[in-house]
C-alpha cells in the first residue's frame, strides 16, 4: 500500500494550502499552519535583510576593499580548519558513546550516559576558562579543537542516542537473518538510520563552531566571529563588521546545503505493525568492555573533570568574600526568567516548521527551514546588532527592552527546538493523527492528543537545550539587555575580562548548577520511549 | 436504503489515475468488500471515505448527508465513521484503556463500564485494560484497535486489511468474529483487502477494483459465477476459460456440448467454469462423459485439485489441460483414465 498512501500525503498537504475554502480547512494540517510557519520565518529573516541592506548601503567597492584581504582569507582557513577537524571527532565521539550506552552491557551505561549529557552543564567559555587557568599557554587551533569537541560533542550524543532506543528492532532482525554479520548490520542498517540524528545533531555543532564567540576569544584563536565582535568593539557598527558577518552567512549557507544534501528525502517515520519491542543488547568481550570504559572515563575527565576542578580550585582560593556584594542573586533571577520565557517562546515558534517539514516536505517547507537555519548561524551579535539597527528605526518602543532580548533569543535559538522537535514529529506516524480525527477528534486536538504527546520527549529536549543555550548566551545579551540588567553570563565575563578568575568562579558554578537539573530533565526525557 | 452513496469519485496523484470515476452504493446495515490487487486504489477509496482524502472530483453521502462534493466537505473528525487499519495503529502511548476510551465523550464510572463492555465484546480479557500496546500480540491490538473505533458508535465502519497480519487460523476467527460483532451493532462495514477469500467468505456485497476503476459489483456467488470478464473470473478463483461455439442454450467445446445461460446469444465466445463444475469419475465404457487423463495431483488435505488433459475421443491424442477439485480422499493418481462431466451451466463471457 506504501506507493498508494505516501504520494496521496503529499498531494493532500499541498492540496490543503492551495486548494480552496473547504479543502484548505479540512485538508491535513490546513493553511493555518504554513500561515504560522511563513510568519516566524519572516522574522527571522530580519538580520539577514540587515546584513543585506548594510552591504547594499556600503556599495561594492568598500565590500571589496573589506573582504578581499589575507586577513579574511586567514580567518576563512582558521574557521573551516576548525569546522573540517571538529565534525567528525564530535560525530565518532558521540555515535561511540551512544552506541555503549545503548546498545551494549558495558557496565554502568545508566551512568555514563547521564555523564555524556553532563558536559552540556558547562558552558562552552567556561570550559575554555578552566583549561586557560590550567595551562595558561594554551592557544590556536588545537586548543580550538579540543575544547570545541568537549563542550560540544552531546549534540551529537542526544539525538543519537535517542534514535538508537527508538529503531525497529525487526529491522535489525531481519538483517542478521539476511546473513549479515554484526558489525555489517550496524554499518548497513543500524547507522544508515541514525543519518538524520547525526545530520541534525552535526550541523547544530557546526553552526555553534561558526556563531561561538567566548570559547574562542578566551584561548585566543581567531575565528570570524572573535573578528567581527573585535570590529563591532573597535568602530560600533562599522562597515568592517558587517562584511565580515556577510561571508559568514555564506559559510553557514555552504553548511546548510551540505548537511541538506547528506540528509536525502528519506523519511523514518516507522512503518511496521503495532509498536515496537524491547531494543537488543550487544554482549562485548572483557577487551572490549576495558577499552569502553577507557573511552567513557576519559571523555568524562576531559569534559567534566577538568571544569570541575578548576572551578573547585578558584572557589577554594576566592573563599567565602566573592560570594559577597549582593550583584549573584539579581543576576540569578535574571538569567532563569530569560530562560523560561525564552524556551517557551522558542519551542512554540518551532511546532508549525518542525510539523511541516515532517508531514509536508517540500520546496516551501525548505526555503523557510533554510531562512531560521542562516539567522540562526549568525553570530549572536550580527542577530544583536540587527535588532538594535531595527528597534531603534521602526519600534522605538521596544529598544533595549525584554522583549527584544527574547526575539534574539528566538531567532538564534530555534534551530536547536526545531532539530528535536522534527525528530520527535518523525516518531509519530501521519496515520495516528488520521485515526484520532476518524473518532471525532478536530485536526488542531489530534495533533495536540496524538502527535504533540508523542513529540513530547523531543519537544521537552528541544525546550531544555534552548534554555541552557539562553543561561549559557552572552553576546546577544551583553548588547540588548535592558540597562543594568546582568545575567550570570554577562556578570561571569565582566569578571573574566578583569582577569578576575576566583570572582567569576561562583558566576560559572551557579550556571552549571542551573544547567544540572534541566540537564537531568534532558537525560530522563531522552530515555523515556512512548509508552514505557 | 442505502447507507454510503458513491458518485463519480475521480483522484489522481500527479500523472496517475487512482480513481477512475467510481460509484458504489453500500446498503444499511450491509458488508460490502472492496477487493483488488494492490496499487489498484481500494485503500485511496477507503482513505476518502474515512476523509483523510479527498476527491479531484465527484461526491459522497452518508446517509443522505454530502460528506464532499464540489463545493463542500466534512472533514474526518465530524465524519463519526470508525477506521481499523491494517496494523492496528494503537496509540503507544495511551494503555489498551486510554486507547479504546480515546473516542469517548463520557467520564468516572460509566466510561470505565463502556471500556469494559467494548473489551468484552471483542473477547479482550478486562485485565488487558492497563496493558500498553507493544505488551499485546497481533490479534489482540487489532481487538484493541476495533473496539477503539466501535467506542463512538460510528455510521460505518472502515477495515482496511484488518486481518492481513494475522496467522492464517486467527484470521478466518476474526473475521468471523468481527462479521458477527458488527452484525449485531448493526453497523455498516467497508472492508478493503486483495485475499479474494477473504473477500468472498466477509461479503454481503463485492466490489472488484482494478487499475483505478471499479470494475463490478454484486452478490459474492454472483460475481464468482458470472463475472463480466475473464480477469475478475481469475482473480476470484481457479477457473477454467475455453472457446466455445454457442448453440441453443449448448456451449460446444473441448469438453463436448455443455449447457450455458447465452439468453439466446448464439456465435463464437469464451466460456467459464469453475474447476468444482468438474466432475471426475472412473474411465467405464459407454459413459457420457469427457475422457481424459490425470497429470497432477495437488493434495491440500480435505480437497484435491487435479490437473487433467483433455483426450480427443477421436485421435486419442492429449489435448487442454483443466484444473479439476475432486475430494481429498478419492483422488486418482496421475496416470489414471477419468470420465469428465459439467454441474451446472458455463458462464459465457459478452463479446467484446
């Protein structure tokens, strides 16, 4: 029946935003969707029509002055060294420790796979902070490397991971009986379809490489984001700064086609009858059962032991005085309502894209994919500066306001909602929502009672990693934030900027403190399968 | 009366046709199969009529009232008409309770009573009520999935291959005891599938469905032994087509003359039997019967089929070859002289 029912979805989808009155309103989803849909992408086209209208007020001449130059070529190699280095140590990494965790009776693998979420606790200038303050001569791309890979290899753990417990295990069945070793049946049939976790969650590291600013600025090594934020410091809203940015767009651009191209048109919404059983589990030999835990210890201690103790080191040497001074609990409070409302706001922009691109791919669907993906792989302060730009000439009343640190937040983060959420929706069979609306459930409540509930392990990852990116955001913030309002990322760099380690100690604690429990969440919403 | 009226129903999907102007009417209270090849469009039909489709062209009534036509359609959720699909499709993360309750506008106590009183009447044991769907076997989440969509009380009932995953003796007892569930809820039922014995043993009323079109509809004993053509002829059954000159009411063909029900057409045609029109009897001198010899023996238990040849009582040479059903228990072994003679009447195929 599958050639019979999967271009009927198609065509009834775009049927139901093309069609007239009564289709439009019966047919599956309805225009309202892509109405929402097309809004929010709208307005994350804002710092790209920013972008745009700067290079257009600059004139080609100046653009070719400013890009054109070995210091933009020696930026755009130092970038894509990082990016070409980074991936695929991220993507071994992460597919590594998930499969131990999930797949295998490695010892332990309830707590080494809460350990590979925990890193995500830290932020990523923090991890940078604590290996400067313990080989204060680190530097370059190596050091670029190595602490891009720890602060960021859980993107590809989480999706990963959770995919791995989702799979059909008949799929695998059948293979083995097929004749098919172990190893090929991970190589041909497990890991093929691991492909949209490891795409997704690669290019969230990708564009985090591209748009990251702390983590760089504090081992210096210069990116084009470190650049573009040394030239905004230098010349506020300079021409420099926004050409810069532009090829950075380009390069986010590059990124999306790539990742857009390894992803295919497959789609893996699971087609097999009833629900799925118990996943197997891989007996390792005593070797490979050392050398696991070897990998798991040692990324633990990388990623977790090095922060920890450095934090614990300037703590002790600070003392009791730098909890003092009355600036921790306001910056506290601060930070978690940005968070919250920030999450919140984000993951609803994100339903009706993620809805799309699960139940009606297309052409539509993926231009405004691609819209949010290129703002949101801008650096937080080209989507900082843009907003600034724009509230000052057309909504003056919102300018240096919460309202306008929230849309930041909206347009950076809603990739990370929109990656989880798009997994989840793909769990979720168009046939569920068809089924609850044949008893008499309204398109808008089936997708609520049905679809929503069984996106919701994804969803809540989607809310939580976008609430540990807003506790953890400090560029976007530092130039929107409402005078005199300090989150504990702005308080932590005030402090670090003054080389002023053991005061910034307690900023960084309680940020990871405030990640641990939402990190926790994550942990145990992305071990929760349907119905267990 | 009729419950479902289908008129003129047109889709198509880019450059292919899935329907081809269909109209089916489906009595009150009746059990209509759609039957076809896959890719023939039965499951687009009955996804339209559910409402999770809808036609390029043509409407659709239910009991009088349009459910689509040019202007207008009601979509699914107002359409209160019940679907099990072929997998059950149970929501994994509601129990058997929550699932079958899902279409329940009821509360407290008597909602837990009707979820019993579902669970009981498709034979589900009331302590499967906190089970989860992946704890159920086959059969019992497609109970599950029954009483789910019989929970509201629909107007008519949608089964698409709702037996198809199940093992072969589940089956026949689920379809029977489906059939008589419904019968006496006294629902309307449309059940599509491509096990044409499944279609004929469920059926008060068959569609045959082909490349998009429907191609006859009737009684199940009708279509089987009068089908318009000889590809509905096979796809119902074994059959046994041949030339034939027609007489006066007398086919005469390969097995000698045999009678037909032509009404009074006479000329060159193609005739059917049915392999159990067949009679075999042992070879005895003077017998009126056709002669010829045992080839192959098929056993299958309870029946037997035969492929006998033909032996022109002229030449002696081997001719035609025909299926033949004869009983389990008498069956000849190859080699063997037969006598064949025809029950009943051949059906002749309209000349086209």
């Amino acid at each position: 029946m599958l050639p019979e029912t999967l271009p009927a979805q198609v065509a009834a989808a775009s049927s139901a935003s093309l069609r007239l009155k009564p289709r439009a309103l019966t047919g599956r989803g309805g225009s309202w969707v892509v109405a929402l849909a097309v809004g929010v992408s709208l307005l994350s086209l804002l710092p790209i029509a920013f972008v745009l209208g700067v290079s257009w007020a600059t004139g080609w001449a100046t653009i070719e002055a400013l890009v054109f130059r070995p210091r933009v070529a020696e930026l755009l190699i130092n970038t894509v060294l990082l990016v070409l280095i980074t991936l695929p140590l991220c993507i071994l990494l992460g597919t590594a420790l998930a499969w131990l965790t999930e797949r295998t009776n490695l010892p332990g693998r309830r707590l080494w796979s809460l350990l590979a979420v925990a890193p995500l606790a830290v932020p990523a200038f923090v991890h940078s902070y604590a290996w400067v303050s313990l080989i204060p001569s680190i530097h370059g791309l190596p050091a670029g490397v190595l602490v891009s890979v720890i602060a960021y290899f859980p993107f590809l753990y989480l999706p990963v991971a959770a995919t791995l417990r989702r799979l059909d295990p008949a799929i695998e069945d059948v293979a083995e009986s097929l004749g098919l070793k172990p190893w090929a049946v991970f190589f041909r049939v497990v890991l093929p379809q691991l492909r949209l976790a490891i795409c997704g969650g690669a290019l969230l590291v990708g564009l985090h490489l591209l748009a990251e600013y702390g983590l760089y600025a504090m081992i210096r090594f210069d990116t084009f984001t470190t650049a573009i934020f040394d030239q905004f410091k230098s010349t506020f809203n300079g021409p420099a700064a926004n050409m810069l940015a532009g090829v950075l767009a380009l390069c986010c651009l590059a990124m999306l086609t790539v990742e857009s191209a390894a992803r295919g048109k497959a789609r893996y919404a699971r087609v097999g009858s009833g629900s799925a059983r118990e996943q197997r589990t891989v007996l390792l030999s005593r070797g490979t059962v050392m050398l696991g835990l070897g990998l798991q210890g040692l990324t633990c201690l990388l990623a977790l032991g090095v922060p920890l103790l450095t934090l614990g080191r300037w703590l002790i040497a600070g003392g009791v005085e730098v909890w003092g001074g009355g600036e921790l609990l306001p910056a506290l409070l601060q930070t978690l309502s940005f968070g919250v409302a920030g999450a919140l706001l984000t993951s609803l922009a994100a339903i009706p894209i993620a809805w799309l691109s699960i139940r009606a791919p297309g052409k539509l669907q993926r231009l405004l994919e691609g819209c949010n993906y290129i703002t949101s792989s801008l650096p937080g302060i080209v989507v900082a500066l843009a907003l600034v730009t724009v509230t000052i000439h057309f909504a003056r009343p919102i300018y240096q306001t919460t309202l306008t640190v929230l849309l930041a937040y909206l347009l950076m983060f809603l990739p990370r909602a929109l990656v989880s959420l798009r997994a989840g929706f793909a769990q979720a069979p168009v046939e569920l929502e068809n089924i609850a609306q044949s008893l008499g459930r309204s398109p808008l409540r089936a997708l609520w009672l049905i679809t929503l509930r069984l996106a919701a392990p994804g969803a809540a990852a989607g809310a939580a990693l976008v609430f540990l990116a807003i506790t953890n955001e400090l560029t976007a913030t530092l130039l929107l934030a409402p005078n005199g309002t300090r989150t504990l990322a702005t308080g932590f760099w005030a402090m670090t900027s003054e080389i002023d380690y053991a005061a910034a100690a307690p900023y960084a604690l309680l940020m990871v403190l405030l990640s641990l429990p939402l990190t926790a969440l994550l942990y145990h919403q992305s071990r929760r399968t349907a119905g267990r | 009366m009729n419950a479902l009226e289908l008129i003129s129903l047109n889709k198509s999907f880019g450059a292919q046709k899935a329907l081809d102007d269909i109209c089916l009417s489906v009595p009150t209270g009746s059990r209509t199969v759609i039957v076809g090849p896959s890719g023939s469009g039965k499951t687009t039909l009955l996804r339209m009529i559910a409402g999770f489709e809808f036609p390029d062209a043509g409407s659709l009534t239910l009991n009088g009232q349009v459910l689509v036509d040019s202007t207008h359609a009601v979509p699914a959720y107002q359409r209160q008409i019940g679907y099990v699909p072929q997998d059950g499709a149970l929501f994994p993360h509601m129990t058997v309770a929550a699932n079958i309750g899902f279409g329940l506008a009821l509360t407290g106590t008597a909602r837990e009573e009707r979820i019993k009183a579902l669970m009981d009447s498709v034979s589900l044991d009331a302590n499967m009520a906190n089970r989860w769907p992946h704890e159920l076997s086959g059969g019992q989440q497609q109970r599950v999935s029954l009483a789910r969509a019989l929970a509201q009380q629909p107007r008519l009932m949608l089964l698409d291959e709702p037996f198809s995953a199940l093992d072969t003796g589940l089956r026949s007892a689920m379809r029977k005891m489906v059939a008589r569930l419904l019968e006496d809820a006294g629902v309307t039922t449309i059940l599509v599938t491509h096990d044409q014995g499944e279609a004929l043993s469920f059926a008060d009323q068959l569609a045959v469905m082909r490349g998009g079109r429907l191609v006859q509809s009737g009684h199940p004993m009708d279509l089987y032994r009068y089908p318009d053509d000889e590809q509905t002829a096979h796809f119902l059954g074994e059959a046994v087509v041949m030339p034939a000159r027609i007489e006066s009411g007398l086919a005469h063909c390969d097995l000698g003359p045999v009678p037909v029900n032509s009404n009074g057409f006479s000329g060159n045609a193609q005739i059917m039997l049915r392999p159990e029109q067949l009679q075999l009897s042992g070879a005895v001198a003077g017998n009126h019967g056709c002669p010829a010899v045992v080839t192959e023996r098929d056993f299958a238990g309870n029946t037997c089929t035969l492929t006998v040849e033909l032996r022109s009582p002229v030449s002696q040479d081997l001719g035609r070859s025909l299926l033949v059903r004869s009983s389990g228990m008498h069956a000849p072994p190859p080699g063997s002289d037969v006598q064949l003679s025809v029950l009943g009447a051949a059906h002749v195929f309209a000349v086209s």
